[in-house]
C-alpha cells in the first residue's frame, strides 16, 4: 500500500510537473499568434506596388490577370511558331484588308510574322471559331471604339469573321463607311460589327478621321459625349486609348472650342491621361446596362522605335527586324509604366463601383513582336522626301502591325473573354 502510494505522489508530482509546463506554453504561444494575425492582417491591407519598384513584377502591370486561384492567366505565355494552324486567313482574301497593314501587299518578303500562335504558360487559348462567335453575336452590335490600333484590330476582326461567310450573295455581308464609323454587317446573323474613331475617348480637335492635326492635340477631358452617343446601345463595347497620349504634357480645354472665354492649360502626364480615363470611366458608371452590354479595354500596344532597347545600334528601330525578341519580360521604351498604373486604378476604382469591365493586357505579350510592325511595308499617305527615302529607318511604321499578325491574337484573347463570360452566364 504505502508502494501504492507513493506511485500516486509520484504520478501526481509527474501531473503538476506537465500542466505547469502546459501553462507556461500557453504563455508564450499565444501573445505569438497574437502577433501572428497582426502582421498577416497588415501585410493583406498593403498597398500595391509602386511605380518605382524594380521588380520584374512591377514592370508589368497586374491589371488584367486572372484573379481567382487556379484560373489560367491567358496574358502569361510565349510565343510559339506555327506554319501549321497559321495565319488564320490570307491577307488578298480579305477584302476589308487596310494598304496600311498590307505589308504582304506592299513588298514584305519575309513572312514569318504570320505564323507565330501565344502560348499561355498553364492553358490552351481556345481555337478561334468565327461561325461561333457569329452566332454569339446575332441581332448585336460589337463596336471598337479607339485609334488606329483599335481600327486595326477591327481590320482583323472583319478578316476572320468574313473567312466563313459565303461570299457567293452580294448581300451576305455589307461594308459602308459614315464619319467616323466603319461597319461591317453580316447579313444572315444581323450582326454588326463597328470601328469607331475616337483617338483620345473623350473630345479632342482631332475627332475628324482624315484631318487632324496629330502633333498638336488639344482635349476637352470633361466632355465625352459627342463620342458616346454613337455607341451607347452596342452590346459589346472594346475600347483603347493611350497612343495619342504619348506625349510629355497634354493641351487641356474648359469650354468648348468655339468659345472665345474658354480656358486652355498645358497639364502633364500622367494626370491628363489620367482625367480623360475618369470621364470616361464616369460615363460607363452612369450610363450602361450592365445587363446588355459587355464591357472590354485593350492595354497600350507597345512600339519598337528604339532599337538600343533590346540591345541593338542606337538610332535605328524595327526597320528590317525579322526576329522576336527573346528576353524574359521584357519591356522597352514604347510602353509607359505609369500609364499602365493609371489603367489600373482607374479600372479598379469602376469595379468597386459595380462595374464589370474585362482588361485584355496585351502589352507584355506584344512587347516580344519587334519584327511584327509594317516598317516601310505600307501605303505612303504623303509623297517621301528624298532624305526620307535616302533613310528608310526614317519613315519606318513601328506603331501599327501586319495582318495577319499580332491583333489577331489580341481578338483571339477577347474571343476568349467572350465565351468565358457567355458561359458564365446562360450555363
């Protein structure tokens, strides 16, 4: 018995030994976890990157990518040659084809810029079906509503959809030109397809299609409606706007331009980019349904004008160019950062407003395609100069893209976000 005993003081002893270690634990562990959700909870509340961040992260913008895990990231890929299952129609077969765009047409022998498919890195861009795309498109209004880059990328549009209408009837498809629209129709789907030139989104001296004066804008970054009353019943609205922005400082007016007390001030970007892209944005909050109309903007095209940006001779550009760029994110001169961060907060401050609108970030994918731009392969407006054609690099196009090229990607992306949204909702 007192054996009994003293193995229940000793188990007792054991006992108090293990809970006081318990308490003491407990001391420790949970001013830890205590600290634990501080610091993940501020860490959740931390601000975005800034633009002066040196991160490749920070060079490409987040605006655009894909937001929910495990859903693919169709903007994060590479480029991958495929004479195959490219190009998606012939540039003599359409019609519709710009002299602008032809470089085929207009001498370019080398034609490998055709052939190139995006490869997103964890997923497949599904296969472009125009018949698809028609129907989803039937008794609708699609409009690009931008610049020339915008313009091309309807160019290419109207290519893919008019290689499967039957071209046997006049009357399958129509073309007619009005101002500031081009439209394309295909009769049998009552589908309309639109470009509408609208270079800065909101007024500007340069809303006139043919005459503007290009080097001298000047902008009314309050008054859009001129513009959107053109466009506001579309079903599918595709806007773009940041080439004609591309400048150190912008002309800005308060008042209209036939005013003598209007008031003109010079106001630096990014700030003018940004006050057009909050009419704009203001304009969308009030004004569209969105019950009917589908909402997508296009991320600044990139140029390639300075070749020292991926490592060539100072002074030249894409003239001549006939290979890709190969540098991991890389990021050139043509494509302005900042204005990419206006984008953003822009479009994420008209989402938290209830806004739904789809990014196509084609900038960091289209950055590779130096060799993809007409170069001198292209109508000429304007009669060359002999110093110009002494140095062709001077007149060189590396804004624009060949057909078939590069926007028939940025249309694959958007068939993409179509279907997506289709489905999400009438399944």
């Amino acid at each position: 018995m007192a054996k009994d005993l003293q193995m229940e003081q000793g188990g007792s002893t054991a006992w108090g030994s293990i809970r006081g270690s318990f308490h003491y634990l407990m001391v420790i562990l949970i001013p830890a976890l205590v600290l634990a959700v501080t610091y993940l909870a501020r860490d959740a509340a931390s601000p975005p990157l800034k633009e002066d961040d040196s991160s490749v992260a920070a060079k490409e913008s987040g605006v655009g990518r894909a937001g929910q895990k495990g859903e693919c990231d169709l903007f994060s890929g590479r480029w991958v040659y495929d004479n195959a299952s490219y190009p998606l129609y012939k540039e003599k077969e359409c019609k519709f084809m710009s002299d602008q765009l032809a470089c085929e047409k207009f001498g370019r022998k080398d034609l490998s810029y055709q052939h190139w498919r995006w490869q997103p890195h964890d997923c497949d861009l599904p296969r472009f079906n125009a018949t698809a795309l028609l129907e989803r498109l039937r008794n609708k209004r699609m409009v690009f509503v931008g610049d020339s880059l915008n313009r091309g990328q309807w160019i290419s549009m109207v290519c893919l959809m008019e290689s499967v209408i039957p071209s046997d009837s006049l009357e399958s498809m129509t073309y007619h030109r009005n101002a500031s629209f081009n439209v394309f129709k295909a009769k049998e789907y009552n589908a309309s397809i639109e470009s509408y030139w609208a270079p800065l989104l909101v007024e500007s001296n340069c809303d006139d299609p043919i005459n503007h004066n290009a080097s001298d804008p000047i902008v009314r970054v309050q008054a859009i409606e001129k513009h959107a009353q053109h466009w506001s019943d579309a079903d599918i609205l595709v806007f773009d706007n940041y080439l004609w922005w591309r400048r150190p400082q912008m002309k800005v007016l308060w008042g209209s331009f036939k005013s003598p007390d209007a008031i003109y001030k010079e106001v630096k970007m990014p700030r003018a980019y940004e006050m057009g892209m909050t009419t704009w944005s203001q304009w969308l909050e009030i004004h569209v349904n969105q019950s009917n109309t589908e909402l997508f903007f296009v991320t600044m095209s990139p140029t390639h004008e300075r070749a020292e940006d991926w490592g060539g001779f100072t002074g030249q550009n894409c003239y001549q160019e006939t290979e890709l760029i190969t540098k991991e994110d890389y990021w050139g001169s043509g494509s302005n950062l900042a204005m990419m961060r206006v984008v953003e907060t822009v479009i994420n401050d008209l989402r938290a407003r209830g806004v739904t609108i789809q990014v196509l970030n084609i900038t960091q994918l289209s950055e590779y395609r130096k060799e993809a731009h007409p170069a001198i392969h292209r109508k000429q407006y304007r009669p060359l100069k002999e110093e110009q054609l002494a140095n062709p690099m001077s007149y060189a196009d590396c804004m624009h893209w060949c057909l078939p090229g590069v926007p028939d990607v940025w249309n694959e992306l958007l068939y993409a976000h179509i279907f997506k949204n289709w489905k999400e909702v009438h399944v």
